[in-house]
C-alpha cells in the first residue's frame, strides 16, 4: 500500500512510518523541519515538507496515497477537515489518532474506579470537548464514503523509530526530575492511567490499514499503572529518592495547565476490546514499570 503519514518526525507518526516501511509498505510522511529529512529518508520514509495548515500538500497527498495516517495531532481540527474533505466518496482508508485524556477527570492525583468501554464513552469535560468533536467528525465520515477510524492512544511508553523524538508523560516526569533531583507526581500519584507500548501500537495501526470496518473508534491499551508506581520505578532506575507529592499548582507551573491536570493528574482507565476482536491485535507487552526496571534506556531522549 501507499500510506501518507502525518507527524511522520514525531513520536508515534514516525514509528508507524517506519514500521509500515519495514512491513513492505510505500511510506510518505509530512514533516515541518527539513532538518528532519535525512533521519526519515533514512528509515525509508519520504519526507514531504508542509505544515498541518497546509490543506493543497495535505489533500494531493492524501488524494495520492491508498490509506492516510493522521499521528501529527489529536486537536488539529482543520487538518483533519482537510483530510476527509480529499478523501469523501474515494472509499480509502484514514486513521487519525486520538488520545484518552478524553476520558479525563483532572482528579489532581486521586484514584477512581470508574473504567471506561468503547461502547459507552462519557461526555467530555469542557477542556476536552473540542478533541472529541474531530473524533466524531472522523467516525462521521464513514458516511462519506471513508473508511475511517479513531485510535485513541493512552499512556505510550518506550523507544520511538526517529532519534529524538520522544512520548508525552513518561518523558515530562524523568525531565522534571533531571532538573530538580526530586522525582514528583501530582498530589498522590494514586491516578491511574491505561497504557500501551510503542511497539504494539504501531503494529496496531498497521492491522488497523488492513481491517478495521469503517467509523470504528478503538481504545489502545494493554495494561494499567499509577503515578506512584510509576515514578517510584523512574525514581529506582534513575537512582533517585522515593517519588514526592506535588500540589497540582506547583505541577501546573512546570508543564501547564492541560498536561499537569489531564496528562499527568487525571485518571484515564480504559478498556480496548475492539482491537482485540475485529483486528486480532495481541499486544506483547503488558507492564509499564516493567518495562521502565528493565528496557528503558539509561538516559531517556528529552522532549523538545
Ligand atoms: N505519546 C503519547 O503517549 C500520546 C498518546 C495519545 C495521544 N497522543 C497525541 O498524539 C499526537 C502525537 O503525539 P506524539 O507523542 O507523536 O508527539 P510528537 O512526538 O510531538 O509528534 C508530533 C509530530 O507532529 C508534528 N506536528 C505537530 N504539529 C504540526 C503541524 N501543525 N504541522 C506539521 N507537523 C506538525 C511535530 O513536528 P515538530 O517536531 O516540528 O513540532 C512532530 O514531529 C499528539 O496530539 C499527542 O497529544 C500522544
């Protein structure tokens, strides 16, 4: 297949070029940085230069690629309008990627029990409202003639196929922590998030180009932890003290108000069973601190 990559220079657009590259599939990938191209070119992926504004780059290339994957954002509203818009009535395949900080309840670091299913998803809250819209507007499209379909992403962990690139959370809480020598979660870190390894989202993805039925919105997943766990086995490798509480305010000043209230503060526990059943996704990894005590890399890549 022809599959055209939005975020092809970032984390999770980059790692499923590349996986689809090494799968025998024909890749081009949007980036904004020519300084990224080399990186790109030399995973086999072809770099096209453009912006997510850019609707003439977005609708020739999506127009010429069999499937288009959009992993550059989850909020970018007018590039996915574009994206549909190109495709309407072609019948050809378009997953965008969501992210679960739509089930977000920016709970400041306290525990719930309430687990969400693909089948019964809630209403956002106000700040998460507009995400949901572009997801909607995607499963909408299968109406239209698009064989589209919403990956919605949790906490991703592990190595990303493009030197440099680097996830969300685990990232924010190491650099945080490089910095100040303290290792903190907001306020008790007893909030849980679902989570996922890169390696098994990307092949999600790749199976998703091949069958998912279209308007099918899937939760990715393949287990849980909370912030406590999880900073305690940052804290252990790094070699650091027992993780510390941190009042959301103080958490807020450091990584803003959207990422220390839902990405970092909130619960967002999920349950993928759509993968499982109509792809016959079977994720190999299942552990987070797991992964964190025994794969991750000494020194983890600072986000930009
Ligand atoms: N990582 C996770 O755990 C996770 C989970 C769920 C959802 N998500 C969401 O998925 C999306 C991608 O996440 P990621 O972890 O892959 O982030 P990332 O590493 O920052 O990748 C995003 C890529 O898209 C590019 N990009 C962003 N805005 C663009 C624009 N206007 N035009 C062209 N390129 C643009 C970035 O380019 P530059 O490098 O030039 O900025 C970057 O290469 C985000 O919206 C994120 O919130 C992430």
């Amino acid at each position: 297949m022809k599959v055209f990559v939005t975020g092809a220079g970032g984390f999770i657009g980059g790692s499923i070029a590349a996986h689809l590259v090494h799968a025998g599939h024909t890749v081009s990938g949007l980036v904004r940085r020519p300084e990224q191209f080399a990186a790109l070119e030399k995973l086999g992926i072809v770099p096209v230069q453009g912006d997510l504004a850019d609707r003439e780059t977005l609708t020739a290339q999506a127009r010429a690629a069999d499937a288009t994957i959009n992993a550059a954002s989850s909020d970018h509203r007018g590039a996915v309008e574009a994206l549909l818009d190109a495709l309407e009535g072609s019948g050809k395949t378009l997953l965008h990627t969501s992210g679960s900080s739509i089930v977000g309840d920016a709970s400041g670091g306290e525990a719930t029990g309430r687990i969400y299913r693909e089948d019964a998803l809630p209403e956002p809250t106000a700040d998460k409202a507009p995400r949901v819209a572009i997801d909607n507007l995607v499963l909408a499209a299968a109406a239209r003639g698009v064989r589209s379909a919403v990956l919605c992403n949790t906490l991703i962990y592990g190595v990303g196929a493009v030197p440099g690139a680097a996830s969300v959370q685990l990232p924010r809480l190491v650099s945080q922590a490089q910095k100040s020598g303290v290792m903190r979660h907001v306020g008790r870190g007893l909030n849980i998030w679902s989570n996922v390894h890169i390696d098994d989202v990307t092949e999600l993805y790749r199976l998703a180009l091949e069958k998912t039925p279209a308007g099918t919105f899937y939760f990715v997943e393949s287990g849980e932890a909370n912030f406590r766990e999880m900073t305690t086995a940052l804290a252990d490798v790094m070699g650091l003290g027992a993780p510390q509480d941190w009042p959301l305010e103080a958490a807020i000043e450091e990584w803003g108000y959207e990422m220390a209230s839902y990405g970092l503060g909130s619960n967002s526990r999920v349950r993928g069973e759509r993968a499982r059943v109509l792809l016959g996704w079977q994720p190999r990894r299942t552990s987070v601190t797991e992964w964190i005590r025994t794969e991750m890399p000494a020194v983890p890549v600072t986000r930009k």
